[in-house]
C-alpha cells in the first residue's frame, strides 16, 4: 500500500507535538471510534491527565500506547516519531550517539530505541519470499583478528546468508540472516523462510548449497574469481554494500547485535524506489508492533 511522502517540515508540522501524536495512535488502533479491548464496548471517556480511554460500561482503562512498540516507554511519543524520521532519513543509517544527541536523550534509550524500531523492519520483511530468478551466496562480516587469516573461517567473522532476486538491470528484494555455520540445514532452512519453492535459484559451487536443489530448481557452478561477477552479480552487490553500510555507520558490529543491523540493511534497500514514504511507512510498522522486550532488558 501506498504511503503519503513527508519531508521533515511536513513531519513536524503533523506530529511535532505530544497531543499530534496521541492522536495519531488513537487513529491507528481505533479508526472506527474507541473499543474496548476487554468487554468491546464502543463508548469510552478519554483521561486526559493520563493519556488513556476508560470504559463506559466496564471501566476498563486502555492506554493509547498499549499493544504498540511504545508501550511502558518513558520517551515522549514526539520523541519517538522523530526519531522515526530520522532514522530511515538518513541513507547510511543512524548511530545511537547521534539519535541521542539531536532528539535529547541519553545514549542507551537512544540504543534502545533504535533496537525496537529495527525488530519492526524485520517483522515486516518477515512475511515476503523471494521469487524469480534469485542468487544466493554466503559471506562472512565482523572484525579481523590480528594474525588472524581472513575470509571463511576466519575468527572474530559471523557467517551470513544473502539471497537477492536478480531482474536483469537491477536487483529486486532481498533477505539477509546470521547463521551459526553454512551447513546444508542451516541453508535449508533459510530457504524455507526466505525463498518461494521452485524458483531458479543461482550459487556458487560451496557444498552446503546443494541442498537447495531439494526444493528450488538449484543451479551452482564452480566459479573462477574473475567470472563471479557475472554468475552472481547482485549478490555480491548487496554484500558489499552491507560491509560499507556496517564499517561508514557503525564502523563495524559485533555478532551479538549483527541481525538487527541485517533486517534495517534489508528492510531500506526493499524499499530504496520509495523513499519518500519511509517515514510513514515505519511509523505505521511501530504502532502495529506488539511490545518488544529487548533481551537486554529481563531480569
């Protein structure tokens, strides 16, 4: 669906203040009128003074954020559709210190924030599948170790799946994911998330991908270095363009936290023809979002 493009003038002029915003959620999760989540009665008194509806009948009190990537967030909700803007805004990505320091708060609730808005990109990829003609090809991110060799196999590296669907001039969408090792079930299972079945699927000669032969019409050749390019182009694109989005931005991750850098890559470049509707586009994904309980954050 279509979003409405903003720039960040038109942002502000709709959401930059608190009661914008309230009553843009209220908008989102009761376009019909207030309903209450308990018994569904649709008359209800808004608290002002607390930001929630109270049922009439059984006085059920509903806050505007619960149910949403908001909930029990200490953050002004203009707060955090600024930082929304900002976010997919900025081609190459927003770090934590800057979020931090141009929306006022300190450094872990900008991190925080910023993990939860990324758990809503990957819910959102999270229900395609590639189709047509899609390459697919491993690689390995993270620092290198010094003396440490470099490549597969190489420690301190997170191995990575990448399958991108290739449409002559241009790539189409594309699914990125961490993976404890390249092994056939590990592959299989990727595909079974990620691919559509039957589709002609393009890697390169590596063992574990023959696997995919079992539910894809696979297609792998040994490949010398300087004809790679021309068997799995856009793969290899994407890749690269992954390591130069993770070391300019975030000038490298860890494995602990490299997924959810995956799924903001992927959840940008599937929508790089309508950048203008990003804005939008993810703040309606955080406020259908169920609240995120960042592992961090237990105990």
């Amino acid at each position: 669906m279509k979003a409405e493009a903003m720039n960040l003038v038109q942002w502000q002029e709709r959401f930059g203040t608190e009661e914008a915003c309230i009553e843009a959620l209220k908008q989102q999760r009761w376009p019909n009128g207030f309903q209450c989540p308990k018994c569904g009665h649709d008359r209800g008194h808004w608290i002002v003074s607390r930001k929630l509806y109270q049922c009439g009948r059984c006085r059920h009190q509903a806050s505007v954020t619960a149910g949403t990537l908001f909930h029990s967030s200490n953050v002004p909700l203009v707060q955090w559709f600024l930082a929304i803007y900002l976010m997919v805004c900025d081609k190459g990505g927003l770090s934590a210190l800057r979020l931090s320091k141009q929306i006022g708060v300190s450094w872990i609730t900008a991190h925080r924030m910023l993990r939860k808005m990324r758990h809503a990109m990957a819910d959102r990829d999270s229900i395609y599948r590639l189709g047509g003609l899609v390459e697919l090809d491993d690689a390995f991110v993270g620092g290198r170790r010094s003396g440490g060799k470099s490549g597969r196999g190489a420690e301190g590296k997170t191995p990575i799946l990448v399958a991108v669907e290739s449409r002559g001039k241009k790539a189409g969408f594309i699914a990125m994911e961490t993976t404890p090792s390249v092994s056939a079930e590990k592959v299989r299972q990727f595909a079974k998330r990620r691919l559509l079945p039957w589709q002609t699927t393009h890697t390169d000669g590596l063992v574990a991908l023959r696997v995919l032969g079992e539910t894809q019409q696979h297609e792998g050749r040994v490949t010398p270095a300087d004809q790679v390019d021309k068997w799995l182009p856009w793969v290899h694109i994407a890749i690269g363009n992954l390591k130069a989005y993770l070391l300019g931005t975030f000038h490298g991750v860890t494995g602990k936290y490299l997924q959810e850098y995956l799924d903001e890559f992927v959840y940008r470049f599937n929508r790089r023809f309508w950048e203008p509707e990003l804005p939008l586009r993810l703040l309606n994904a955080c406020m259908d979002h169920t609240p995120v309980r960042l592992a961090a954050e237990k105990g």
